[in-house]
C-alpha cells in the first residue's frame, strides 16, 4: 500500500481499519493520564496526590513567571457569568522563571499501552503536496530511518507496533529532505502527538548542546503532557528537554540568575517562551523544527496569535531553514487561509473533511430536560447509575460558576469529583491532573482548558452539561465541541457522550452542531426514561 503524492496534487488516501478497542476499566481499575486546572477550595476530600520520584532522564523542567496582568486578562480575571477559555500566557517585565519538579506528574510507564493507533474507519485524509518531492506512505517506523535509539523509544517504551494512519502518511513529509513545513490536520486522538514528537527527536544534533526544537502549546497541562511524552519516547536519546511554562511568581529572578538554556528541545507555553527569548536565556540560533500544537488556537485573534507570530519571525530571522509543523484536530476557513500565508510557500498540507471529524467510535446522545436540577438528576440517576463499565468522566461546563455550583450539587449527593478552572493557582491544577491522572477521582468537571489535548486514555465519558459557545451565546463554537468528544474514545476505543439540553436555545444551538458536521445526534427520548439511558450506554459499550 504504498500512497505517493508527487507534484502540485491532491489526493485522498482510504484509512486502514482501526484496532478493536480493549474492553474499558470499570472506575476502580482506571489508571494513570494527565488533566488541568482545579481550584483549591474545590479539590476533592482526603484525596492528597503522592509526588512520584523522576525516572533518571535526561530532561529538566523549568516554569516561567506569572504574566503581567495589563497585558492580558489572566484566567483569574475571568468573571464567573462569562464562558470560560483558556489564556494567553503573556509576557512579564517583573516576573521570572522559577523551577519546578514536574516529575511528579509524570505517568506510570506500563500502564499505557498503546499497541498501535489508528484513524476512524471511513475517514479520508486529503494530502496536497508541493514541488516534485514523491512521498509514501509508511507502513512501519523502520521504514521512517529512524535511529536505534529513537526505534527503541516507540517499540520499548511507548510500546507502538506500527504507525497510525496520520503517522505513515504525516511523518515521511516531515522527516525527508527538504524537510518541508506542514500545516496537519486529524482526529482526535489518532497519533498527532507522536508525529511531531518523533519529528523534533529525529532533527536534534545530541551532540550540540543548544536548543534545536521548540514546541508551543496553549496550556501549561499540554505542554507538560507533551513533555512526557517526548522524554519517554526520548529515553535511549540522551537528548534533553525543558518545559517552559510560567510559576505562582516564587524565585522571581531565577530567569535572569540561571545560566543559558541548553536543553536541545524545548516545550512550553508562548508567553514563557517569548519571555526567555527576551532575557537572552534562550537562544533561537540553532533551531531546525519549530511545532504549533493546537494551531488554529494559536494563530486565533483572541488566543495567542501576537505571541506565537512573535516567536516565529524571532526564529526565522535566526534560522531561516526552520521547518514549522502546525498540527490540531481544527482548522477553520479563516485560520487556514492565515496560516498558509506566513508558512513557507511550499508547504505541504493535510486535511480531514470536517464532516468526517466527528469519532465513530465516540456514540453521542442528546437529551433534553426542564431544568438545571434534572441536569444533575441524569447524570447521578441516569448515566453514573447504569454506566457498569464507565472508565473516567469528564463534564463539561461553560462558565467557573457552573464549575462551582455542579461540584457542590454532586458531592452533596456523594460523588467524589474534582473541578479546575482558570482561576486556581498553577500548584492547584498540577494537583489536580495529577490526581485524575493517578485515577484517585473517577469525574472531572472542566472549563474549556480541557477541551484541547488533554490525553486520559480511561476517559470513556464526556457529558456536555453546558453546550459551546461563541462569546454572544447564539453561535455554537463547533471547534470547541469537536475538541470535548475527543476526550472520550481516545485511540479508537468506545465512549459515549451526552449533551444536555435545557430550553430552545440549547435545542437551536445542537440543531447548528448537526449541520455543522453534517451528522444527527442520537436523542434519548425521555429524560426519565431508563431504557432509553440503558440502551444508550449498552450502544457505546459502558453498560
């Protein structure tokens, strides 16, 4: 099966079946993964997060200070009443860069398993390729040339058999010469992470000991996610790596006292990043690969757009030769057209139709209910009650208030759930990952600052009690919604989600989601029902 596009072309390349998916952990058996944010005064009951001793690798992280507030609203500032998203990380005059031990958040190396992963079964990915460099599709990592070392990472430690689809057709663009940028869209869950990854180990001179890679990412949850993954896959390397991401503000004028960075790559947030590069501490000089994880989210208007165009011509003007990877489960028409435009102009690209974005594996159900209370009274009498083979929960909110006001009705009824949200400390929402992570809690309640790359494979629930929305309520933000379901059904395995719709408004907004991605969302007919809640769940495998 070997795929070759040549020349200015298109071509549309079939998917390979995804692997049947292992019979999901009841919430008792869930093990280790990642998450963010969570407030102190939200944080579940007698559960206190044991730190986790480091695995001797080569790679350190490091936090960057608390942004400036004049120069964007912190998560903090966010009113409760207003739909919460994650923030910029923006630069701080007076603020620096404090260390951190983020081992302690790093997961059980056996107990992710990933044999192999996989696109969903009828999706397309439309490859365009530029200048005549013919690329095939790679059927094994082997063929890929990598080294022993980086061969032993995936097959040993990551424990890969083969590549994905997004992997076999992504990674011969990225890693043969001229080593072309790419703008790379996939679903959720299907091996994006490892591209990139393996694209920034495979560039690095281990010899010089500068930086040699930069990955950004939205929020400091994804790049220490991102950072683990990276240090584990890069175990026989020696390569080294540092997170930068911003501090509570203690050791303020460490950023100035430390000597420079000579991590070969570094993985953080922009407004950190461009804050080093600022101080002179990180060099640019020597980087060959510069990553955009979450891309559409960084190249948006509101989002971190300044930063992230700041840090590109930064390194271009250094290294000209960079290739720039911009990798998401999202690109919409505007921020495609955007993109294309400050890339190279012999770019490659690869996309999915949106109307084949939505996970087949992922059953989703829409269910419609009088009031706020009957929200909560299906999630414990209905879903939490009769799903025997639920993994973990995430429940999506829209504002800091709900986060606040779910988390008191359900623990009042006796769930054990954490919550995190924009404005807890960054000590918190580490706790708070790591604690889901560790599976000490089965529910997590989330703002949006989930909503993008956060990767729990025991996630097989997503219950949607606030629907996204753009910031004047009417719109849908289907972006946002695409993000939340890829929570669950993480590599093709089984998941369900349920939206809960109060009201016409709700109705109105899920009818714009539908016709968005050109799919109809199963309706539970009755809130009330149990055979409708028990037929559901047993569809999507948790019952």
């Amino acid at each position: 099966m070997a795929d070759t596009a040549e020349g200015s072309t298109t071509s549309t390349i079939a998917t390979a079946e995804a692997p049947s998916p292992q019979e999901t952990k009841k919430a008792a058996d869930v093990e280790n993964d990642v998450l963010e944010e969570p407030s102190a005064s939200i944080i579940s009951e007698g559960k206190v997060m044991a730190a986790t001793a480091v695995d001797s690798t080569t790679s350190t992280i490091a936090t960057a200070e608390v942004p400036s507030p004049q120069e964007t609203k912190k998560a903090a500032d966010v009113e409760n009443d207003v739909p919460e998203e994650p923030s910029a990380s923006l630069i701080s005059e007076g603020n620096v860069a404090s260390e951190i031990d983020i081992g302690s958040l790093t997961i059980d190396e056996d107990k992710n398993s990933n044999k192999f992963l996989d696109e969903p079964e009828d999706s397309n990915i439309e490859a365009v390729t530029s200048g005549d460099t013919p690329y095939t599709s790679a059927l094994t990592f082997e063929e890929l040339n990598l080294s022993p070392e980086l061969l032993k990472g995936l097959y040993v430690e990551m424990k890969f058999e083969k590549p994905s689809k997004i992997q076999a057709i992504s990674l011969p663009m990225i890693l043969n010469p001229p080593c072309k940028d790419l703008i790379a869209q996939a679903h959720n869950g299907s091996g994006k992470t490892t591209c990139f990854t393996l694209g920034m180990l495979s560039r690095v001179d281990p010899k010089l000991k500068a930086p040699q890679a930069f990955c950004i990412c939205p929020t400091r949850e994804l790049a220490i996610q991102n950072v683990e993954v990276l240090r584990k896959m890069g175990k026989h390397t020696g390569i080294t790596s540092e997170c930068a991401i911003r501090s509570d503000g203690s050791n303020r004028n460490s950023i100035h006292n430390r000597p420079p960075i000579t991590a070969q790559v570094v993985i953080g947030t922009p407004g950190t990043i461009l804050k080093w590069m600022s101080c002179k501490k990180l060099g640019a000089s020597f980087v060959k690969i510069l990553v955009f994880d979450e891309a559409d989210h960084m190249l948006l208007e509101e989002g971190f757009k300044d930063d992230s165009l700041r840090i590109m011509k930064d390194i271009q003007r250094r290294s000209s030769q960079c290739q720039v990877l911009l990798f998401s489960a999202t690109f919409d028409d505007i921020v495609k057209n955007f993109i294309s435009r400050i890339v190279k102009d012999d770019h490659n690209q690869l996309f999915v139709k949106k109307e084949e974005l939505s996970l087949d594996s992922v059953k989703q159900y829409k269910v419609n209910v009088p009031d706020e209370l009957s929200k909560v009274m299906v999630i414990k009498d209905r879903i939490f009650e009769f799903g025997e083979r639920l993994g973990q929960a995430i429940i999506f909110v829209r504002t800091r208030n709900s986060a606040t006001t779910l988390h008191q009705s359900l623990t009042e009824l006796g769930y054990d759930c954490t919550t995190i949200q924009g404005g807890l400390s960054e000590e918190d929402r580490d706790k708070i990952v790591k604690e889901f992570k560790d599976g000490l809690t089965q529910v997590l309640i989330s703002t949006d600052l989930l909503a993008r790359g956060f990767d729990q494979q025991q996630v097989n629930l997503v219950i949607n009690y606030d629907l996204p929305v753009k910031h004047d309520h009417r719109e849908p933000n289907c972006e946002v919604y695409l993000h939340r379901i890829g929570r669950a059904g993480r590599f093709g395995r089984k998941g369900a989600v349920f939206n809960l719709l109060c009201g016409d408004a709700d109705k109105l907004i899920m009818s714009k989601i539908e016709d968005h991605f050109g799919m109809e969302v199963t309706e539970v007919p009755n809130w009330r029902d149990e055979d409708g809640f028990k037929a559901a769940l047993g569809s999507a495998g948790l019952l």
